[in-house]
C-alpha cells in the first residue's frame, strides 16, 4: 500500500538540480551588521522620509543665508514689517530684518548647539557609564551616587541658575546643557555593559591581558552602539527645545543674534498684525524634532535585532 501511494506521488516532485562544481555556493554575500541595519531602515519609509527631510533643512541652514543678499542682522526701517515678496521671501521683522535669512541663520545656529551638547552628552555619558560598570564595586557606588544626586535636581533649574550667573551665548547654552544631560546617557550604557561584561568574550579578553581600555574600547562600546545611537537621536531634539524654551524667556541668545527660539519669541510680540512671523519658525522646529523622533524610532528597528519584524 505504501509502495502504492510512493508511485502515485511520484509525478509531483522532481529532484533538484545540484551542480557538482558549487555544492555549497552562497546564494549572496554575506552582510555585516551595518549593512543589515541599513537595510532594513531603508524599509521604514517614514524614517527615510524624515532623513530626506533632515538632510534639506540642514542643506538649507547652510546655504541658506547666501540664497538672499540680504544679512541676518542687516536694519532696513524702511521695510519694517514687510509681507513676504520678490525682495523679502519670507518677509521682514520689527527691525526691517529678512526674515529667509534669520530662519536659516537660526536653523543653523540652533542645530549647532544640539549636535555640539549631543556629542559632548555622548563622550561624557558612555565613558562615565562604562567605567563605572566595568570596574563595578566601590568605584561603581560612588559614581552612581553622584549620579542619583544630579538626577535629583531638576535640570531646567541647574540650566537656569547657570545662564543667569554666566554671560548669554552659544558656549554657555551648551555647557548649560551638557551639565546634566549625560545622565541619562551614562544609565543607559552602564546598564547594557553590566550584561556585556559576564560574556564569554570579555572573559577571554581579560585572560589574554587585555586592560580595561581595551575592553571598553574593542568589546564592550561596540557592542552598545545601536543604544548610544538611538539616544543621541532623542538627545538632538531635547536640546534643540531647550535652546529654544531659553531663548524664547530671554534667558538664550540676544539680539542680533538669531535662533529658532529667538524668532519665535520675536513673532510671539507680534502675533496679532504678522502671524507669519511665528509661523516660519515654528513650522521648521516642528519638522527638526518629529523627523528626529522618528528617525530615532527607525534606527531603534533596524539596530535592535529584537524589534525586527
């Protein structure tokens, strides 16, 4: 009977054809993790978008302010409160200011400032998190106290006292931010090292001489990179709003000088006659910070193999 049923299924399988030159040929090249990474972002196409997004803006804050003849702190009294035309794109301020070439200078200035304290949170916070998890006992409790202390001082006031008691500007913004931005960093990358450092590898890192340098450096960060990326994304954003908040309480940079949080202010005086004022900045910190979130939302995808689909 089985013989039976063998010969009656027998027309609907054929053998595969096997080449005996490449038995085993790989069907494509193998990819690294980057390269995985990459493309599965490049199926999330929100996140593409809002690259494509990021990259035109930070196109235009560069070049921007060149578009137009005019300066970003050029006066012109006579063309006080201009609507946009061929002369003024996007119109002109209480000071007669082109207002293209403020937006972008402020674009420019304010990404400044969050790319500049991201980076400064980052060095600052996987150095400080991975030395305290991997020399852990005493070392380790001490630095986490300091830590649970700056976390318990609300950051909004340690930034404010700060600018008060130092002259406004693009560096003391920055190091207002910086003081307790890495926290939040440091938590992170400690927390994932704990787990890394009773792996096998960094065992026999340790038993071939390896110094804790080494380790934190060739082992231990290379393997947190998809968390210590993810977070300066969300991190880019953040500081962005806070220059923005403290600018816009007259606590960030003065006039003349030109930030997103400056020309909000600015059209926020005069919002009742020129609503275009507040509307042009508005409109490009919206589009900063929700392409920032969902870029960070795409990478955290396509760098945590648990969030794969």
């Amino acid at each position: 009977m089985q013989q039976q049923e063998k010969a009656s299924l027998d027309h609907l399988f054929r053998p595969a054809s096997v080449s005996a030159k490449e038995p085993e040929k790989i069907s494509r090249p193998p990819l690294t993790a980057f390269q995985d990474s990459f493309r599965r972002l490049r199926k999330n196409r929100a996140a593409i978008v809002s690259l494509i997004i990021l990259i035109l803006l930070g196109v235009l804050a560069i070049i921007g302010p060149w578009m137009t003849s005019y300066t970003y702190y050029d006066t012109d009294y006579s063309a006080v409160y201009k609507a946009p035309n061929a002369d003024h794109w996007l119109g002109t301020d209480k000071f007669g200011r082109d207002q293209w070439a403020r937006i972008w200078e402020g674009t420019r200035i304010s990404l400044l400032i969050a790319v500049l304290a991201a980076v400064l949170d980052l060095v600052i916070g996987v150095a400080y998190g991975a030395i305290s998890a991997l020399i852990g006992g005493r070392v380790d409790n001490v630095m986490q106290r300091i830590v649970e202390i700056i976390i318990g001082i609300p950051s909004l006031i340690i930034i404010i006292l700060l600018m008060m008691v130092m002259e406004p500007g693009i560096m003391t913004i920055m190091l207002a931010m910086v003081i307790t931005g890495w926290v939040n960093m440091a938590r992170l990358v400690r927390a994932q090292i704990l787990k890394l450092k009773e792996q096998e590898y960094v065992l026999a890192a340790r038993s071939l001489g390896a110094s804790n340098t080494q380790i934190i450096l060739k082992h231990l960060i290379p393997n947190t990179i998809g968390i210590i990326v993810i977070n300066t994304m969300f991190t880019i954003p953040s500081a962005i709003f806070t220059e923005a908040f403290l600018s816009f309480i007259g606590l960030g940079l003065q006039e003349p000088m030109a930030s997103l949080g400056v020309l909000i202010h600015d059209g926020y005086q005069a919002i009742n006659t020129q609503y275009h004022l507040l509307l042009y900045p508005a409109i490009v910190i919206i589009a900063i910070m929700v392409t920032f979130n969902i870029l960070g939302d795409g990478l955290r995808d396509a760098l945590d193999p648990r969030m794969r689909k």
